[in-house]
C-alpha cells in the first residue's frame, strides 16, 4: 500500500497554519480559523479534510474586502486538514479540539509567507515547509542555470550538467540529514509523519529502505503519543506491507544474480523485453521526466551510449511517468537514442516494485547474459566501468 503523500505544494512542500481567535461567532464550536491574506478579496477558501485515502470538503467561505475570513467547526479528534485557495496558495493544518486559529498571509506566494499564532504543532510545521520551500527554489535556480548554460553556445553542457549533479546530490543529502534531524527533535509531534513524505522534485528524500530506522523510530513515537491518529495506522500498515514483500521478494536483485526480465510497451506501443537485449551490455535505468536528477544525468547517459554502443552497449529505461505526453517529449528533449518502456503507472509501475526500487534515478548494468555487474552508476562512474569491461 502507498500512502497518499499529504505534502507538495509547487516543487515539493508541507504547509500548516494554526491558532488563537475570539471571534463570538466561534462560541458554539470548538474550532475556529481566521485571519487574513492580503490581495484576496472576494475569491472562495476552502477548508478539506486529509484522510489517508482521500481528500473531503468540509466548508467554503469568501474572503471579506477587508482581505479577512473567519470559519468554525467542531472537532472530536485531531487531524489533518488545510485551507485552499487554489493549487498555489495552500496551507495545511494540524487541528485538535479547542483550536482558535489565527492565519497571516499574502495571495501569490501564501505557502512561503504565511504565519500561525498559539499552535506548537502548526508552528513546527511552519518551520519544515520554510526549509523544503528553500530547497525547492534551489532546484529552481539550479534549471535556470541549466536553460541558460543550453543557449550559450560558448558553455560546455557536460560540465555545467557535472557540477549541477554534485550540487543537486549535495542538496538532496542535506535534507535527508535535516529531515531525521527535524523527527528526533520534534517526536512528540505529528507533523513527523509528513517530515517521512517529503520529496525533492518528485523524488522522495526519506525511504523505509534505505531510512528504515527513521521511519521505526517515527512510527513508535506516533503510537506513543498519537495512537489514534488515523495516519499512524496507515503507516503501521504501509511499513509491515513494506516488510512482507521484502522478506517474500525473490532475492536475486543484486550484483552476481541474474536480473529478472521486464516486458513492457515502449512509446509506440510495442512490447519490448529485456530478456531480447541478451548478447550485449546493457544499462537497466529507472527514471522519470519529472525527475530533475534522472534529467542531470541524460547527457552522461548520452556520453557513454554513442561511445560504447558499438561495442555492444546499449540502455534499456523503463520510465515511472504516469503521462505519456510528459515521458515521449523528455525523451525528445534528451535526445534518448535507445529502448524505452512504461507501463505509466508512477509509483506502482510493475518493474520498481520488482527491483525494489525506492528511489530515482536507480541503474543496474548487465551483461551479455543478462547478470547484474554494477549497480546505481552514475556519472563518470558509468563510463569508467564500460572503459573496464569494454576495452
């Protein structure tokens, strides 16, 4: 089972907002949200409900021409929940009974300016979406520098594209070491569980693989102090979900094994199986257009295939896309030259699940008989091992 990421706003965020209000209106309930987001006059707020499942709408008001709102409701537990005013101005809340919210923003840019009064739990979740929203503009900053470096003819891409990688590696690092930081500090809080979903342009930055002592930890801490939060059961379940296919996988994915095959439709519908490339070296790549280190590495990939494809290597990728348009026009754009095959289903493509595949960009390099040699070659690694094996 996965679990509905409850946490991207633009490249990859988590919102909340939470406190303290007096309005009289509020008297009845036990919940009240208001506040103000300047520039936003007349447009509609919605307040949603997040479930593990599925997300319900709950009640609508519209902001007053004094830029201000005002909603109640009754709670009997604690929750996951968020104000919307459309995809790009969101914020999402931690609310408990007796909550008296009180929210601060501007319309435009409400995920990155907003502020909470009265709520430990909303504030700590402020704090994680500043860092994530900080990570994610440096992404940004990093595709400008790559668009540019593309229409300066004077620039050598492979060596912009070197140094992108590195930083984009480095970034990605870093937040992985603040995202365990942030959950042993703050392991009374619910917010952990969203720190667990945090993703870095699609790609998510903790793993129960590679992270299992994160995600133990976190899990006990929420039945410790949110047991009844319907989120830690859901990750009860996604965690022992996640150990059964483990223990029950065929232990054959590693090097020295021989890579189980895949046969799927490539971008004109044609069935294409891995086990047909028998007789060459062959790169099994994951990868996705939507994510930005799969993109970093096209021009090493590219490298290496005009140089060894003659020598009897080839790439076989099988892309997590769930657009069709999205992967054929990457391909394009990166100037693919080899096997390609989806079966456009994100997260649950067929092969990832098989391969154990957490996380991408993620390789495996076979040989003529199709036994793994190498694996998650990246770039000069990749073309220092076929200069290795294809002298």
């Amino acid at each position: 089972m996965r679990i509905i990421v409850l946490v991207i706003i633009a490249a990859a965020t988590l919102l909340f907002a939470c406190n303290s209000n007096n309005n009289s209106e509020a008297d009845n309930y036990n919940v009240s949200l208001s506040g103000s987001i300047i520039n936003c006059e007349g447009k509609t707020i919605f307040l949603e409900q997040l479930h593990t499942d599925k997300v319900t709408k709950l009640d609508s008001v519209t902001i007053d021409p004094d830029n201000s709102f005002s909603i109640s409701m009754n709670l009997d537990a604690m929750g996951f929940y968020l104000l919307r005013i459309d995809k790009e101005n969101v914020i999402y809340l931690v609310l408990k009974p007796g909550d008296s919210i009180v929210i601060e923003g501007t319309y435009g840019k409400l995920a990155a300016n907003y502020t909470v009064k009265g709520s430990a739990d909303c504030e700590i979740a402020r704090v994680l979406n500043q860092h994530m929203i900080g990570s994610a503009g440096k992404l940004e900053e990093f595709n400008r520098i790559y668009q540019a470096a593309l229409e300066d003819q004077k620039i050598r891409i492979e060596e912009v594209m070197k140094d992108l990688d590195e930083q984009a590696l480095a970034l990605f690092e870093a937040d992985k070491n603040f995202l365990k930081e942030f959950i042993l500090k703050h392991e009374k809080s619910p917010v952990i569980y969203l720190a667990l979903f945090q993703q870095l342009s699609n790609t998510r930055i903790l793993n129960p693989e590679a992270d299992a002592d994160i995600y133990t930890f976190t899990l006990e801490k929420l039945k410790e102090h949110h047991p009844n939060l319907p989120q830690t059961t859901a990750l009860e379940k996604q965690l022992a979900d996640y150990r059964q296919k483990t223990q029950s996988a065929p232990k054959t994915i590693a090097i020295g094994s021989e890579a189980p095959d895949i046969n799927l439709p490539d971008e004109n519908g044609n069935n294409i199986s891995l086990f047909d490339l028998r007789g060459q070296y062959v790169l099994l790549d994951f990868w996705a257009s939507w994510c930005r280190p799969c993109r970093v590495e096209s021009p090493v990939l590219v490298k290496a295939y005009e140089k060894y494809h003659s020598k009897g290597f080839t790439i076989y990728q099988v892309s997590l896309d769930s657009n069709r348009d999205q992967w054929i026009q990457a391909i394009k754009d990166d100037k693919l030259d080899w096997f390609h095959v989806s079966d456009l289903k994100y997260w649950d493509c067929a092969p990832a699940k098989v391969y154990g595949v957490n996380g991408i960009p993620a390789n495996y390099l076979l040989d003529k008989n199709g036994i793994i040699v190498a694996t998650n070659l990246r770039g000069d690694a990749l073309e220092q091992k076929l200069a290795e094996i294809l002298k």
